[in-house]
C-alpha cells in the first residue's frame, strides 16, 4: 500500500495512536519528574534510611529492562491480586524507568552548585528543605534542562513498549502491528510511525534548547 | 569601649576539634564581646578558617561549648537554625546564590528565616545594598559583578539578617588589589558602627586600624592575644615575630 492509501484507511487509527503516545509521554514525565525530585532530595537528606531506600530505587529502575518492569506489573502483579489496566501499567513502567534517570540528571545538576553556596545557605539559619527549595533544586533544575530534555525523547521511545499489551486505541508502534494483521501495510506503514516520533522528537530537541538558553545560570 | 559591663556575644570554652588525626583547635578559648572586632591571624593552616566556622557550626566540634549570646549552641534541628542566623558569615569566594538577583540574594534569608513580608524585606535589601554601594545593581545576577561587588553583596546578605555578630574568613583573599580597598572600606564602616566582628585577614594595615584585639593562632592554638599597638610593635613570641617577619618579606 502507498503513505496516501494507508492514510485514508487508517489516517484516524493513526491519529488516535498518536494521541495516546503523547499522554503516555507527557503523563509519565511529568509523574518521572516529581518522582524524580522526590528520590532526589531524600538521596541528599541527612537520613541515612532515607538516602538508602532512594539510592536503592534509582539502582533497580536505572537498571531494569523496560519490557521486564511491563511483564511484572502485567503478569506478576495479579498474583497479589492487584490487576491493573494495561494503559495504567504501561504508565507505571514508563514513569518509572525515566524518574530513576531524572534524579541522576538532578544529582549531576547538583554537582554545579559548588559546597560555597550551601553553607551560605546554612549560615543564614535555612533548614535543609528550605535550602533544598530556594538554593538547591532550583540550580539542579535548571542545569539539567538539556539532559531532561533528552529524558522526555527516551521517554517516548519507552512508551512503545504499549504495543506489548492489548491496549484500545493503541500507540504509535502498536498501529503498525494492527495494520499489518488487517491488510498490507509493509514497511511503509512502519515509516509513517517513525516520521511521526522522529518529528516530535526534533521539536522537544528545539523546545528544550530555547528552554535552556532562556534559564542557563550565568557563572 | 572597655567597660566592666561588657555582653559577651561570643563564648568560646575549650574548644577541642580534629580532622581524623590532625588536631586543629587545641582548647580554644575566646570571648567576643558587643561591639568588639576581634582580628585572627596566623599562619596557613593554623586553624583560623576552622575556628571561625565552628563558631556557627559549619564545622562540629569535638569537645567544649559555644555560647552565642547567652545561649549554648546545639549539635543541630531547628535551634541552631535559629541561632545560626544570629551569626552572620561572609566567605572568601562570596558564596552568592548564582541562579538569584541581587536583591533576591539579600531578601531570601529575611523573608524565608525570619519570615519579612517581601514588601519589607525588599526595602531593607535595597537600603542595605546603597549602605555598601551596589543599589544599582540589584536586577543583575552575581556573575554579572566583579569581585568586590559580589562580596560587598554578601556582606550585605549577612546584614539582612540583623546579626548579632559578623565572621568574615579572608574576605578578600580572593580579590583582585584594585578591589580589595572597596570591601575594606564597607568593614571599617560597620566596625565604626559598632558591630561585633570576628575576622580573619591577612591585611595587616587593616588590622591594626579597626581591631580591637589580635588574636594569634599557631598550630591549633591561640598564641597572643593582645590589643593591635601591643601586638605588632612588641610580639610576644616568637611564633609571632617570625610570621610578622614573613609577612614584610611577602609585601616587598
Ligand atoms: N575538611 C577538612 N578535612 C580535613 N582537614 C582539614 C579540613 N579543613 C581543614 N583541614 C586542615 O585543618 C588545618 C587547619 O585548616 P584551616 O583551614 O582552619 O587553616 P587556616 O588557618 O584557615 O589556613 P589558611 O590561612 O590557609 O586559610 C589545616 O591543616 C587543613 O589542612
Ligand atoms: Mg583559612
């Protein structure tokens, strides 16, 4: 089939598919982000307990192949009796996964801060949240722009893992497949796909660097 | 100002501080009083730096008491907190807050320890920033400042505070010459105003001019302790002589 004739047949299959790519990507990040921030700061507490547990959680999910966290939460869950729908696990694994790497990028940001303006913070009586609020993660933050915003891509990327469930309507990969088993689409329907993640991957890459430049700290 | 009713601002009562086993403070004692400037010098490695940062705590100690007016300093939580903000520091490398303005630098302390509304806190920022001469730089961020002008931010940091004592660690070692009279000269004005002040220098002019008293530290220890007239024409030990020496070698 030719990119017109797939269109016409499938242009709001497509549409659709395109949609719940984007709140998978959008919802997960912006639930990775406040996980991340989260992770971050009981990394640098001073609570050994704390720092343990999160550095502990960042190890597991940095490390765990996203298809496996999927298959758990799908397969191993309903063990426990907890059955989820598959649009809220394929959520959960693509939270996950990118909070564990936004807390690296947060604690790399940190790293610029330099130990000078913390104890300014100390010496002017600030309590460790306070210091975490106003001095800290506001650096963090903004010197991780470009990393974060290479997160929201690979989170994007991660959220194909959505074709490995039956999910109604289903995502930008899982399309390729339904094409496939209800009529010839070939490698083009494949293309149409890709050309839509490769797009919108270039605009958060634009996005992300007016982002950074706007808010880079001066040093 | 030596009347028999002085406050004592800072109490410190044998201090004992190691780094591993290097012994930095060797049973320090020292009081500070109101409106006392107390000039430390020593040579490099003395304990000088580490003295001044125990005094709000940014380094532990390992035995002894430190008394900021009339009450002891905690190991930590919300009390030292507290009494660290009576405390004010400046630092060698300014230590400003690099993502902040220049007034958001001098109003975060007061509106977030002290709980200032901003309206408040920001004329008080801004009346303090003319007082060292930077008003009209309250809009930049700091790495669009010289040295000087950073630093004399920082001080006026501090002050937004309403300390009852100034520490200053080598407040401008980290200058360039040109700027270092600029800083000076704002600390020689507070010293006249009456603030309490504990600083550590190199600036032996400076010394003599505004101190009321030179401390002398060697190894961990305080060596003299002796009005500036006293100290420098007539050291008492050799320690002294030999580090006053060292430091006319440097200057020639
Ligand atoms: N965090 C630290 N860990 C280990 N040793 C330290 C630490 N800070 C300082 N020291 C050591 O403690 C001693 C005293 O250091 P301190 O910085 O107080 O000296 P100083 O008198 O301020 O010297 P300078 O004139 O060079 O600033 C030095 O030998 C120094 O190497
Ligand atoms: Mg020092």
């Amino acid at each position: 089939m030719t990119i017109q004739e797939l269109l016409a047949q499938f242009g709001d299959k497509y549409l659709q598919a395109l949609i719940t790519t984007y709140q998978l990507t959008f919802i997960s990040f912006f639930l990775a982000t406040i996980l991340g921030v989260i992770i971050t700061v009981m990394r640098v507490s001073p609570i050994r307990p704390l720092q343990i547990a999160a550095d502990f959680y960042v190890q597991i999910f940095r490390n765990i192949p996203g298809a496996a966290l999927l298959i758990l939460l799908v397969y191993a869950l309903p063990y426990l009796n907890i059955v989820l729908p598959y649009f809220t696990a394929v959520l959960i694994a693509t939270t996950l996964i990118p909070s564990s790497f936004c807390s690296e990028y947060l604690m790399s940001g940190m790293n610029t801060i330099g130990a000078g303006q913390i104890e300014a913070a100390r010496s002017l009586g600030m309590t460790f949240m306070q210091m975490i609020r106003h001095v800290v993660m506001p650096q963090a933050i903004r010197s991780s722009v470009l990393p974060m915003t290479n997160l929201l891509v690979a989170t994007m990327l991660t959220t194909a893992l959505a074709s490995q469930v039956p999910l109604n309507p289903t995502d930008l990969t899982g399309i390729v497949s339904y094409i496939n088993t209800h009529a010839v689409g070939g490698i083009t329907a494949f293309l149409i796909s890709a050309v839509l993640y490769c797009g919108t991957a270039v605009i958060i890459g634009q996005i992300g660097n007016q982002i950074d430049r706007k808010v880079r700290i001066l040093r | 100002m030596a009347t028999n009713e002085q406050t004592a601002i800072i109490e410190l009562k044998h201090i004992d501080k190691h780094f591993g086993s290097l012994h930095v403070l060797k049973d320090i004692n020292l009081t500070v009083h109101k409106g006392e400037v107390v000039v430390i010098i020593g040579p490099s490695g003395s304990g000088k730096s580490t003295l001044c940062r125990t005094i709000n705590r940014l380094e532990t100690i390992d035995s002894g008491e430190i008394v900021i007016d009339g009450d002891i300093l905690p190991q930590e939580g919300k009390k030292l907190a507290r009494l660290r903000s009576e405390v004010g520091m400046v630092f060698q490398s300014f230590n400003l807050f690099a993502h902040k303005t220049i007034l958001d630098n001098v109003t975060i302390g007061p509106r977030e320890v002290l709980g200032t509304p901003k309206k408040k806190a920001e004329e008080e920022a801004m009346a303090l920033l003319k007082r060292v001469g930077v008003e009209n730089q309250a809009k930049k961020v700091p790495a669009q400042l010289s040295g000087g002008q950073q630093q004399r931010v920082a001080i006026a940091r501090s002050l937004a505070m309403h300390p009852k004592v100034m520490l200053f660690d080598e407040p401008t070692s980290a200058l360039d010459p040109e700027m270092i009279g600029e800083v000076l000269d704002v600390m020689t004005e507070l010293a006249r105003e009456g603030m309490t002040m504990v600083i550590v220098t190199h600036e032996m002019n400076f010394a003599r001019r505004v101190a009321d008293r030179i401390i002398f530290m060697d190894e961990g220890r305080i060596l003299e302790e002796n009005e500036p007239e006293a100290f420098f024409s007539a050291p008492g030990t050799q320690r002294a002589k030999d580090f006053l020496n060292t430091l006319k070698e440097r200057d020639r």
